[in-house]
C-alpha cells in the first residue's frame, strides 16, 4: 500500500462546503493542534534524553559510546533510521498504539544519537540555536498551513534537492572538503526550510483525507513525525554555523 506522506503523491485541496464548514475547521484545528503538540513533545524528549547522556561530560554515557570503540554506537545511531522505515513504510499495518510507542521510541533514540553535540559545541550556542531554529521554524510552519498558494508542485523538486543532498554528504565523508561542507549546510537550511512550508500545508490537506475515519490518529503521529525531522535537521544544519565548539 503507498506510503500517505510520500511527497510524489498529490492530494487534492479541501475544497467547497467542507472546507468552509464551522466543524471542519474546528476538527481542522484540533487536528492540527494533535500534531504540532506530539511534534513539541517528541523535541523536548529528545533533548532531555541527549542532556541525560551529555552528563558529565568526558565521562558520560555519550563519550563513553561514542568516544569508544565498538558496535554501541553503530546500533544506537543506526537503530531511529530502522525506527523511522518502520514507521514510513509500516504505517497501515501498524495500530495506533504501536505507531505512537514507535514514535516515542524514536524520539528517545534521536536523543541518546544527538547527545554528541553537547559534547563538541558549547551548551550556550546550542541554546541559542535552537531558538532560533524554533523561531524560524514557528514562522516558516505558520505560513505553510494559512497560505493559499498550492505549494504541491514543490514537492519533486524537495525529493530530488533531498537526494542530492543525502549523496552529498555521504561523499563529504570521504573527501572532508570544508567547502563542500558549508555548501551542504547552506543547501541544508534552505531545503529543510522549503520541507517545513511543504509539509505542513500536506499535513493540513491530509485532513481532509482522514476526517472522521480511523486513520486520523495514526496520520496526526506521522504528521509530528514529519515535522519533527525538518525541525531536527533544520537544527542540525543550522548549528553548523551558529554553534561555538568546545
């Protein structure tokens, strides 16, 4: 069965009486509230989980995993990608119970995964960083879900910049080019920025798909899913210029 969030496929825009219904807008909102408060809460476990294993510093779980060698770190930082493929490509057979202790799941192990941070970059410039990542974030989701424009003919050209990008990194690693690097963080923040717009009006129209059905409790945990990744990346990419190392 294909995957619901897959950004090849278009949905058709909530159009007419329904749209413009007193109750689907009110269904609209709750919705969409469901969405961005498991999103919030899946942000805030992962950084709690990633102070947690900061702790410490040279001596903390993170230092310890991934400072040393061995398979820990591979199975802890390879184990929310596994996460996520179950997620995505699982979604239909999955209960909505299931999906949500996945979700979590995976929120938790982004956390133990990005702990590393704490350790390489200073906890004031990650502080900050990340409300500005929040800022701009709230602003560029804010636009996403009121604006009118049909924003569906971005979404191939998303795909592919993601692609590329993906490729890019992976050669990056090889090649340790700080000029590819900052090209990859400058492309990074922008594309992540586009993903952020995009999504959230397809999480939006999503709505119009699931109303009243019992897919709409799993589609709100891949919604947050969704928008939790771009806000993670979106971080990530944007550290690389505003964070201070150690």
């Amino acid at each position: 069965m294909a995957n619901q969030f897959d950004p090849r496929i278009a949905y058709p825009r909530a159009t007419g009486v329904a749209a413009g219904d007193a109750s689907y807008d009110a269904g609209l909102r709750s919705y969409m509230l469901s969405v961005y408060n498991y999103m919030a809460s899946g942000v805030l476990l992962t950084g709690v989980v990633a102070l947690l294993f900061a702790r410490g510093g040279a001596e903390s779980w993170a230092a310890q995993i991934f400072m040393q060698p061995g398979i820990l770190k591979w199975i802890v930082m390879l184990a929310p990608f596994a996460l996520v493929m179950v997620l995505s490509f699982g979604i239909n057979k999955l209960s909505e119970t299931q999906a949500k202790g996945l979700f979590w799941l995976y929120a938790a192990l982004m956390g133990a995964s990005l702990s590393t941070i704490l350790l390489v970059y200073t906890g004031a410039s990650v502080a900050s960083t990340f409300f500005a990542t929040a800022a701009g974030f709230g602003a560029l989701s804010l636009y996403g879900y009121t604006t009118k424009r049909d924003l569906s003919g971005m979404g191939k050209f998303l795909l592919m910049g993601l692609v590329g990008l993906i490729i890019a990194s992976l050669i990056n690693v090889f090649t340790q080019s700080s000029t590819m690097s900052l090209i990859i963080s400058v492309v990074g923040v922008f594309l992540f920025a586009g993903l952020t717009v995009y999504d959230t009006q397809k999480i939006k129209e999503m709505y119009y798909q699931v109303q009243g059905s019992e897919m709409i409790g799993k589609t709100i945990i891949m919604g947050a899913l969704t928008l939790y990744l771009d806000f993670i990346n979106l971080f990530l990419f944007l550290l690389r210029f505003m964070g201070d190392r150690r």
